[in-house]
C-alpha cells in the first residue's frame, strides 16, 4: 500500500470535531473493539460519576462561604436518614426531617427569595458551583442581595417546596447538583418556583441546567435565573402557567422600599449597569 494511500485510509475524519463538544464521538477503533485507550477513558468517566452520586457534601464549609457572602444560611436535613435512603427513596429526599422543618417556620412575611441549596444528585456540583452562582445573582440587586439561604442534605428539587412554604417566601431558587452524565459529574441546576408549597409539580418551575464553567458559565446562568425570577413576581407565575393568559392580575414586584408607587420593577441588571 503506498504512503498516499495509507494516509487515506489511517485519516479521522471526525476527529478535527471533538474541539466542539465533549461528547463521546470520534472514539476509534482496534478491529472490531474500542481502542485501549478509549476503554480507560470511558472506565474513568463511568468511576467520576459514580463518586459524584455517592459523595457527602460538607454543609458546614458551604455554609460557611456563603455566610461570608452576606446570606443568612441554616443547615437542614430531608426525611432521607443516609445516601443508600436517598437514592433508593426518592420520595423521602423531596421532604424535610421534622426537626428542620419547625426550625424553617416563621410568622409574619418572608423574604421575597429563598435559596435551597440541595446536595441533590452531585455534591461536587453543589461545593464547586452555588458560591459562585449565587456571587453573580447578587450583582442583580434585589432580591439576590442578603437573600436568605438553607442549606439541604439528601434533598431532591421538591424540597425547596415545602422549605419555601414555611418560611413565607413569594418565591424559590433551588441550586441542586444534577444526575452526573460521561462528561459531567459536577453540572448545577437552578429551578425557580413560584408561591412555592407542597405538592408543586415539575410543570410549575422553570429550570436552567449545566451550570459549569465547561457548559453554562455563572454569567449567563445568573442572567436567565434572574430574568425568569423577575418575571415570575411580576406575573406570578411559573413553570407552564406562563404561557397561559392570566386568570388573575399580577400582583406588584419589589419590596416596599424599591420600585415606584405602582409596583414598577426595579432596574434589572448588574449594579451600576442596564438591566437585560
């Protein structure tokens, strides 16, 4: 076989794409297996997923680091006694443990926003990717600054619900650490719900997923986080219901001391800067 030839047949031509993505294509082959090389590498990427699903997230050093934020943070539990529980019982991981859930109750009006920040599925994600999420929520102003924010083990999305319901909170930001894929064991996801309660379901949340420096950056998370919240307050709802007509007038956006007389929003956007 000339050296022409041989350069022909040894060229791949998918390999100039892996630049583009860090899907698994272009992988080889040594007649009819996967190359060595590629086995080791689907191996290592199958055991950092695994670590991620079983790995414990430090509450008390997140806890920490977004105290020195400015948040006000408390540190709860789901109804899932351990992981083994959890990841068998999804049920249990969408419900507080009775101790957290009385240490959450507060009379009176709650916060515009709470934040959940929720171990979820990646505990990886959550200690890698919640600070620096909620640093660049906070150059939105109102109601990111100072927001309040519990800190959950063993929890699952729905537990924003009942955790935002018993502090009064108009509405719900839970950072959870999404099911770990072949290329990323430590994604961030951000659900936003509206008059969160128990007993929402998934069609009355808005997600914004892949929060990573590898796939959504902070900026652009916080953006589209921020604008769906506004909205949410200024429409009052989320999830589906957005696309509806509204049954009800939208009830007025910003706290007293924000906005004009007529609940106008205020300026959305990092401070010193245009809203979006």
């Amino acid at each position: 076989m000339s050296e022409r030839r041989r350069a022909i047949v040894l060229e791949d031509g998918w390999a100039a794409l892996r630049r583009f993505t860090p899907a698994r294509i272009a992988l080889g082959r040594a007649g009819p297996a996967l190359p060595t090389a590629e086995v080791l590498r689907f191996g290592l990427a199958h055991a950092r997923a695994r670590d991620a699903v079983h790995a414990a997230l430090d509450a008390g050093e997140v806890a920490a680091v977004l105290g020195a934020q400015g948040h006000p943070v408390r540190v709860v539990r789901s109804a899932a006694p351990d992981r083994a529980t959890y990841l068998a019982r999804p049920d249990l991981g969408r419900r507080l443990e009775a101790t957290g859930a009385e240490a959450l109750a507060a009379p009176g009006r709650g916060p515009d926003a709470l934040v959940v920040v929720a171990d979820g599925l990646s505990a990886l994600a959550v200690r890698r990717h919640a600070a620096p999420l909620l640093r660049s929520l906070a150059g939105y102003g109102w109601p990111w600054v100072g927001a309040p924010v519990v800190v959950a083990l063993q929890a699952r999305v729905a537990l924003g619900d009942e955790a935002g319901e018993r502090v009064g909170a108009r509405l719900v930001l839970v950072l959870v650490g999404e099911r770990p894929g072949l290329s990323s064991p430590d994604s961030l996801g951000a659900y936003v719900t509206f008059a969160p309660r128990r007993g929402r379901t998934d069609a009355e949340r808005e997600c914004v997923s892949n929060i990573r420096p590898e796939g959504l950056s902070y900026v652009e998370a916080a953006e589209r986080v921020d604008r769906i919240a506004r909205e949410a307050l200024r429409t009052g709802r989320t999830g589906v219901a957005r696309a509806l007509p509204p049954a009800v007038a939208p009830s007025p956006i910003g706290p007293p001391s924000e906005g004009g007389a007529d609940g106008s929003d205020p300026p959305a956007g990092p401070a010193g800067e245009a809203g979006p």
